[in-house]
C-alpha cells in the first residue's frame, strides 16, 4: 500500500487560524452582530494601533498593497509626465501603481546580496521625480544610499513594504523612513487580512488627509466630495482580523526568523547563495529565498515530495507581455535576469515545524545544484 506524503505548503495558514480561532471567530462574530461593515470603529482602532506599532504618525487603511503605492504616489503629487524609478525584480504591482497614476516606470538592477534596487543602476533624468524601493522578501533596500540619491535629485521616496511588515533599517521601521511607505495585508503576507487589504504611512499630515480623501470618493464629509478620489476603502471585517493577528505579529516574525537562519546554516555549508541582508537591515522573512542552477528538477523533486515551493518572480517587469510596447530587452538589467532564472522560494512560515524544515532541507539538498 502505498503511504500518501505529508504536505508541507509554502505557507500554512490552515495552521494559523486553527491557532488563533477563538479570538478570529470572536472578532468576526462582532462585526456581523452589529451589521457594521464599511467606515466603522474597527478600520478607526486598526489604523491606530498599526501607526503606533510602527511608531509613526500619519497613515490610512485602504483596500490592497497595488492601491497603497499609488494612493502614496498620488498622495505626494506624482502623475503623468514623471518618471518613477523602481525594481523590475518584484511582484507586478509595483509598476500597474506606477501606472495608473500615468507616470512612467523606469527600472534600475537589483544588489544579487539582498535582491533590492540597486541605486548605482538608477538611470535618473529630468523628468524623475520619485523611486520606490521594494524590501523584497522582507530584506531592506539600502534606504542610506536610497536616501543619498533622493536628497541630491530631490525625488519623493515611496517604500514598497508589501513583504515587509516589521522589518527594519537601523531600527526604523520600513515603510517609515521614506516620504511614504505602502503595506499589503494579502492573506499570505506575515500580516495578512481575510481578503484583500491595505496601508498606507506618510511622515506629512497633510499628504496623510490627502490620500484618507483620496480612498473615500475624495471626501471627509458624507456628501461633499473635495477631490476625485476613488472606493479603494479597507473594510471593517478585515480590520477585525488585522487587529487580532497583530497581537501575534511580532512572536511570528520570530519563529520566521529562526527558521530562516537554520536554513541559512544548512545551505551555506553546501554552497548555495542565500539572501544576505545589508548589516544596517532587520528582515523579516516573508518568503525564503535561495538559488539554485537546476530550478525546473529541483521544483519537480520538491512538488514530488509534497513540498510546496515557488518561485518569486520569474519573469522580470520589464520582460512582462503587458510592458511590451515599452521596449524592455533580455540583457538591460542582467542581474535581475540572472536572479529571475535562479531563485526559488522554500516553505517558511511561523507554524512550520523543525522537522517540516528538516524534510523539506533533505529533500532540497538531495537534488539541488548551487
Ligand atoms: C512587493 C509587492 N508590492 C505590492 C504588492 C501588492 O499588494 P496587494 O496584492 O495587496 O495588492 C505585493 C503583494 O501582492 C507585493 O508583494
């Protein structure tokens, strides 16, 4: 008879909720009891409570990470006619927020040590007016030399720290060092809502009330709208989940951490590259990423083995069929490119096992090739 093999996914979540479900359960039961959904108390407390665990002071709940990145781009006045710098080596959404606003997109290389923007790479022009470094993976961007190029070009700095909840940079939180900082709480995500959801921070008051406008049909009061603005509101279902898992945010990122380093321990001995964080970041782990040259076998032996890895991104942006009239080449960013053929993401997540890590190590090691 054959034996079915136990499942390792790349990220459980049956397990999490299972964890926490009276107080999920609780919470929801709350919201449907008092038939509250949109513009309620919770979204209020959830924004609170996210801005002091941040330590910072202005910010808004909005709909998904893509909506915070371009609320934040708007927020600060960019539109079309800028030029907006970023990563090709990051998930699509990115570049849709650059978008649409109406800015153009340009890309820089990533540093292959921590798979960040590399700001040397950065092509400014005239026309630049913001970059968005992406904290990849939970790894920061190097916000020193970020922070150097936007201070000598006077560019607007919006931090994509959608993987990226409580990491930091020379004990600042990311998504705060920037002129604003944009957050996803996808289900996946080290803090991740029942659906989708989003965040918004801004060190600027006024950006702040500017893009709390922006999210809300452009208005503050119920039937004057002061701005064209949009629906990309969080609503209040999510943020009784949010609130809830917060409470847990800062113990999970260090079970994630802890896994993470095991595996940094075994791989290294075997000579396979692993993310390696600038001295000045604290990462956070949000997928765990090393390379590999024979990806196509290793994720077959992987996926044979019930264990689920992925592969975060394969395709770079400036290579995606929807920037094609944009002239994007194979060989303009080959470290990207080169990153893009190699990486694969392992299964981590604050509610895997030692012995899960272990398996999933041995079944890595024995068809892995650096
Ligand atoms: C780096 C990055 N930016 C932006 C996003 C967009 O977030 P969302 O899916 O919540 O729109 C994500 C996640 O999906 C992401 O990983």
């Amino acid at each position: 008879m054959m034996h079915a093999v136990a499942q390792i996914p790349l990220v459980n979540l049956q397990r999490q909720y299972a964890a926490i479900r009276p107080e999920i359960d609780q919470a929801i039961a709350e919201v449907v009891g008092r038939q509250e959904f949109i513009s309620g108390k919770l979204v209020a407390a959830f924004t609170k409570e996210w801005l002091a665990a941040l330590n910072t002071p202005y910010g808004a709940a909005c709909s998904n990470g893509t909506s915070a990145i371009s609320l934040a781009l708007k927020g600060l006045g960019i539109g079309p006619g800028d030029e907006v710098v970023t990563t090709a080596h990051t998930f699509f959404a990115t570049v849709e927020a650059i978008h649409a606003v109406g800015a153009t997109p340009v890309f820089g290389d990533i540093d292959p040590a921590t798979y960040t923007l590399d700001v040397d790479t950065v092509p400014v022009t005239s026309r630049t007016r913001a970059i968005i470094p992406v904290h990849l993976y939970g790894t920061a961007a190097d916000m020193d030399a970020v922070k150097a190029l936007s201070d000598s070009h006077d560019l607007k700095v919006i931090e994509d720290a959608a993987q990226a909840h409580f990491a930091a940079w020379g004990g600042k939180a990311l998504g705060t060092i920037g002129d604003a900082g944009t957050f996803s709480f996808y289900p996946g995500k080290n803090l991740g809502a029942y659906g989708d959801a989003g965040f918004v921070v801004t060190r600027d008051g006024r950006v702040a009330t500017k893009i709390a406008k922006l999210l809300n049909h452009g208005r503050e009061t119920k039937y004057t709208h002061d701005l064209m603005g949009e629906n990309n509101r969080m609503d209040e279902l999510q943020a009784a989940v949010l609130r809830v898992k917060l409470r847990h945010l800062a113990a999970w990122t260090e079970k994630r951490r802890a896994h993470a380093h095991a595996y940094d321990a075994r791989f290294l001995l075997d000579g396979f590259k692993v993310i390696k964080p600038y001295p000045k970041a604290s990462s956070v782990y949000h997928l765990y990423v090393v390379e590999v040259s024979n990806r196509d076998e290793t994720l077959a032996h992987l996926q044979a083995n019930g264990i689920g890895a992925g592969v975060h991104y394969p395709v770079p942006l400036h290579l995606q069929p929807a920037m094609a009239d944009r002239g994007g080449k194979r060989g303009q960013l080959p470290k990207t490119e080169a990153a893009a053929d190699r990486v694969i993401s392992l299964p981590l997540c604050p509610d895997l096992t030692d012995e899960e890590r272990a398996r999933v190590c041995d079944v890595f090691l024995a068809i892995a090739r650096p």
